[in-house]
C-alpha cells in the first residue's frame, strides 16, 4: 500500500499543499523560486509534482551517467550543451516573465542548442531534446503530463527510457505533433534526429545494471 501512494504522489498534483501562491492551487516560476522545500518539485501548468518520493534508483542513476557521458563528449567541440536533473527548465506560453511562467520542470537529460536560452538559473524555452529515465510511480508524468507541455513548447525530440524492460520509444516533433519511433531495445542505435550525427548504442546503454 504505501507504494501505491509513493506512486500516486509523484504522479498526481499536489493537493492540500499550498506554500505560498494563490489559495486553489495554481502556481508560477515566482512562486516556485520562493518555496524552501526539502523535496524537489516540479511545476506543470501550474500544478505541483514531486518529483520522487525518494532519490532515484541506483540503476536509473546508472543509465542516466551512461548517457549524458555520451553525449557530454559528443558535444564537447559543439555549439549544443547537455545538462542532468536538477536544472529548471521553463516552458514559457505567454511570456518569460516569472509570473507568466506556469511549467517547469526538471528533465533527467536535456540539451540545448540556442545559448540565448540559457541564464543563471538553467533554461527559458524548449530544449532540442529531453531524454526521462522512468521511475517507479512516474510513468504517467513523464508519458502524460510531460509528453503534453514538451509537444505544445515545441521540444524537438523527446526519448523515454525504461529501465525495467530496457526499451526506449522516441518522439520527434513534426509540424507540431510528435511522431513515435518503433520501440527500441538493447541492440539497437538511436540516432538523434536533431542532434546531427550523435547515435546512442543502447547495448552500452543496458549492459551490466545489475
């Protein structure tokens, strides 16, 4: 029982939390930088989440240094930069202004190609590609929730990792709906279709988790 809660916690808003903002529970990027937390959140069109009931697990951290090694060296004579979680990145609709800003989230891996997106406190604007690592409880956030805001900002590429059946299923934007890949698996190269000539072998990817 208590896993299920674990799971529904991270996966649903919170409710009945209110830490500063408007009584109802719609919140913003203001809000956000002023709530002092032990736990780390993330803010969907103006709903919080929590982001894990505890630290991720020692298999999704393994996967995740894997392939931001990847494409760390890839990308080191490269005008594109890879960042890991926790680095906020805004999704704004109306403006960049803080108060306008409803979403933001914190990706396992993203990388971003227009440095003008970039300031002290992490991204403003949709990243080339995001890249999740599943975690018990997060399914529905990441393959719902993040899927919608990542396709309406226009992320250009979105790839989910399953470390449990060791699969990952891609997504890249195409006039502004995103196209699924077949699913892939260990085995196979992903080959980024906006980061031009960076391939993944997900066989290094999977190899020795446990």
């Amino acid at each position: 029982m208590e896993q299920e809660e674990s799971r529904s916690e991270v996966n649903e808003p919170i409710t009945g939390y209110l830490p500063t903002g408007q009584a109802g529970g719609s919140y913003n990027y203001a809000d956000y930088l002023s709530w002092e937390m032990d736990e780390m959140v993330e803010l969907i069109k103006g709903k919080i989440f929590r982001q894990a009931a505890a630290a991720p697990r020692r298999i999704h951290q393994k996967i995740s240094g894997k392939v931001f090694n990847k494409l760390f060296n890839f990308l080191e004579h490269h005008p594109c930069e890879v960042y890991e979680a926790p680095f906020d990145v805004r999704l704004p609709v109306k403006s960049k202004r803080n108060e306008d800003i409803e979403t933001v989230v914190q990706p396992d891996i993203c990388v971003i190609c227009d440095k003008s997106k970039l300031d002290e406190l992490g991204c403003v604007g949709a990243p080339d590609l995001i890249i999740e690592i599943l975690s018990p409880g997060s399914n529905k956030k990441e393959l719902k929730n993040k899927y919608e805001v990542y396709e309406e900002s226009g992320v250009g590429e979105y790839w989910i990792i399953h470390p449990d059946e060791q699969t990952v299923i891609t997504y890249t934007l195409v006039k502004g709906k995103y196209v699924p890949s077949k699913l892939f698996t260990s085995g196979d190269v992903l080959d980024s279709k906006t980061i031009t000539g960076f391939q993944l072998d997900l066989e290094y990817v999977f190899r020795d988790l446990e």
